[in-house]
C-alpha cells in the first residue's frame, strides 16, 4: 500500500462530498482514462445511485479485485461520484493491498475539499516522495484501461498458435505490450478464451540476452513445473510456474540466464508494477491459482510477445496444410533408401543437444536400418510459430512405427532458409 495513502478503515467516509468538485474529478478521469460509464454499458444514472452489493460478498477469486475496480472507474465515469466512493472503499477494504485502488480512493476522498487535477492528485511533497511508484501506479492504470477497452475478438486467437494438439489442453499468450496474459482452453472447436490478467515484467522491459539483465524473454516456451509455493519466498506469492527460457532458439543465440518463472506476488502487493520483475512474469495471486489450477505442466504452451496479431483459427487452415504437407514428405523420406531426400530437410548448422547434423545423421541412419521398410506415421501435431529476425516454427508430435500403438514424442525447430523449411533442432521428449 503506498505511504501516500492511509489504509481505508482510517479514513472516516462520514462528511459531505463538495458537489462542486465532482464534475471535475469525473471530467478528469474520464479524459486520462479514456472511459464513460455509459458507453461501457454501466447503468444508467437512476440504478447508478445505488451501487449494487454483491460484489463484497463474492469470494475472492481471479479477476474479480479487477473487475470491481473498473465498475469504480465506470461509476465515475457516469458522474456517480458517491457511488464510486462506496464501491472504492469496499474494494480496499477487501483488497487492502490493492495498491492502484487505494490511489483511486484517494483521489475520490480528496475531491471532497479540492479540486482534482489527474490521477493520483497528490500535494507535491507526498508526490515528489512517491514520484516512482506514482507512475508506476499511473501507468498500470492506463494500461488497465485500455485492456477493457480493446479486447481481442472472442473468437480469435494470437497467430503464433498455427495448431494445437489434442495434448496442448491449455495454451497461454502473454503480450508485454498490454501488461496482459491471456489464457486458452483447447476444445474440440478450437482454442476457447477463458480469462485474461494484468501482468507485470521485467524491470528492464523484455528482450532477454544475459544473465541478470532484467528482462523478460521473448519467444515461445513450454511450462516445465509447478513449483512447491511452500519452499518460494514470499516474494514469488502463492506458488511459481517455470518456463523452459532458453529455449533452443535462445541457445543458438547465445543467450544465457534461467530461473524465468510465471508467478505470484507478495503477501504486502496485491499486484506489482507494469516493470518490477527479475526477469519474470508476475500476477495477483488469486489469477495465478485459477492458471495453476488449469494448465498442464509440460504440454502448455507459453508465448510471450507483443502486440499479437489476433486471427480467426479458420484463417492459419492454409498455414497448416503447407507446413503439414512439408512434415508429412520428411516423415515419408524416413525410409530406407531414401537417406538422401531425409537429409535434404536438415539444415546444414544442424544441432541437437550437441550432435552436429554430420554425428545425427548417422544415429538418424542407424534408426532407420533397424525399424526397416516401416513407415512412420505422425499423429496429434501441434504448429507453434515464431517469427523474430528468422521465421521459425515449433513442430511437436507423436511419432509412432506404422502397425504400433506406442511411439515417442518429437520436438523440431525449423526455421525459413531460401525458400525452403530446414530443420535446425530436433529431440526426443517423451
């Protein structure tokens, strides 16, 4: 909670609002946030004046402290100043570590004798005191803001997920750009929106490439664990998800560093600022135990990027089919005979987990003389694509001798090279 602000129960809410000073708070709110109750579909100014009480009794769950929050900006929107003072104070009072809603209930107590100039309208000494986590603050509202404001369309999806598979249950999208995660269900008709979060990042910002540098990587990942929040430190809240960073990719480039979790926040932050992180990605504890709760270790997908490009699933169909045919004609070459044409879909800075492409080929060769004239067939195929200073894609499958029922589970890397897919990883996971 910042010093800035007393705790709400210290705060008596008896007292007259000065009538003259809610036009302007509601007038200045409304231009730095960018929101009108009406135009969000809030109530109109008869059912406004009496703020609905549910939400106090709701048990505290993933998105509702945020929920709540925005219905306060809505009320204020709507020149429903009193209504929003009780709905902020409530919320503090549920939430008293809520950091950006103590700042709101501020700037609604202070509209009382003065008039309000922007968010977080604080004397100067306090502001100059708090001038960083003031606008940290600030900022993690605008950003609030506009993430109610532009939601991606329901039935899109982030690009980068060309196809998931029947494995890939759950799949996350983190756009650093927004502050948000974004989080899928994987159905039969598709990937499926369940929930969406404010998240917090690097102090640095993003773009990983050393050890200690403060930032949050970029790339596609997988989650690899579920940490025991018993044996994390309080700083990383109600439990942490690591993620396989780097990656293959990141190797290759010489990036170095580890430990990049997805994870909570401290029992004395309900939320952290838009960059406060080592490195990780960190949201409100009761989010990130929706998402543990939800995802699978291993087989979820975790992209983090910015500014993703939303498209209807339908849309990536040719994408699929292209690369598809591409995996099937390596897969047809993986026959005795047909060395040659196998290799030709290797690139020639082949490596896997140390094997260059000349010392995997003829482990590659050994395994074709010994499974003999056998096809392989390849079944529940997941396209994962990455598109930075290469074009790469991440094919993840089960590969399985034709006539058996068990195989193993193969991941590949290829990249783009000359008009061409080449292969620049591939291993055994499973």
């Amino acid at each position: 909670m910042p010093e800035m602000w007393m705790d709400s129960k210290e705060r008596p809410l008896a007292g007259p609002l000065n009538r003259k000073r809610l036009p302007r708070l509601s007038t200045v709110l409304c231009l730095v946030l960018g929101i009108s109750g009406v135009a969000h579909g809030a109530p109109n100014q008869r059912d406004s004046a009496k703020p609905k009480a549910t939400a106090r009794a709701q048990q505290p769950g993933d998105g509702l402290a945020e929920a709540r929050l925005i219905e306060v900006y809505r009320q204020i929107g709507n020149a429903n100043t009193q209504g929003a003072l009780k709905l902020a104070s409530s919320l503090v009072a549920d939430y008293p570590h809520f950091q950006l809603a103590q700042l709101v209930l501020g700037d609604l107590l202070s509209a009382r004798s003065r008039p309000i100039q922007g968010i977080g309208d604080v004397p100067d000494d306090l502001a100059q005191a708090g001038a960083k986590n003031l606008q940290a603050l600030r900022a993690e509202s605008q950003l609030r803001i506009a993430a109610i404001k532009e939601p991606p369309p329901a039935d899109r999806i982030p690009s980068q997920f060309v196809a998931l598979a029947k494995r890939n249950k759950h799949a996350i999208a983190v756009d650093t750009a927004k502050a948000r995660l974004y989080l899928f269900e994987n159905t039969d008709a598709g990937p499926k929106l369940l929930a969406n979060y404010y998240i917090s990042v690097g102090k640095a910002g993003v773009g990983k490439n050393v050890e200690g540098d403060q930032r949050t990587p970029l790339g596609a990942y997988f989650i690899t664990s579920n940490l025991d929040p018993t044996s994390l430190k309080d700083l990383y809240g109600s439990g942490a998800l690591p993620v396989n960073y780097p990656n293959v990719l990141d190797l290759r480039r010489g990036k170095t560093g580890g430990g990049i979790w997805l994870h909570g926040t401290p029992s004395t932050q309900f939320t952290r600022a838009p960059q406060a992180t080592d490195g990780c990605v960190a949201v409100a504890n009761p989010d990130l135990i929706r998402i543990i709760n939800t995802v699978e270790i291993r087989t979820t997908p975790v992209l983090i990027g910015s500014n993703f490009r939303w498209v209807q699933p339908s849309h990536l169909g040719a994408e699929k089919k292209n690369f598809t045919e591409t995996l099937q004609s390596w897969a047809q070459a993986k026959r005795p005979g047909r060395e040659t044409d196998l290799m030709r879909f290797y690139a020639n800075d082949f490596n896997s987990d140390g094997k260059d492409l000349i010392r995997f080929s003829s482990s590659l060769r050994s395994e074709i003389v010994q499974r003999g004239d056998r096809p392989v067939e390849l079944k529940d195929v997941s396209l994962i694509r990455w598109t930075d200073d290469a074009d790469t894609m991440i094919a993840t499958f089960d590969e399985l001798p034709a006539g058996e029922r068990t195989g193993r589970t193969v991941r590949q890397y290829w990249q783009w090279r000359s008009n061409a897919w080449k292969i620049i990883y591939e291993g055994v996971i499973g």
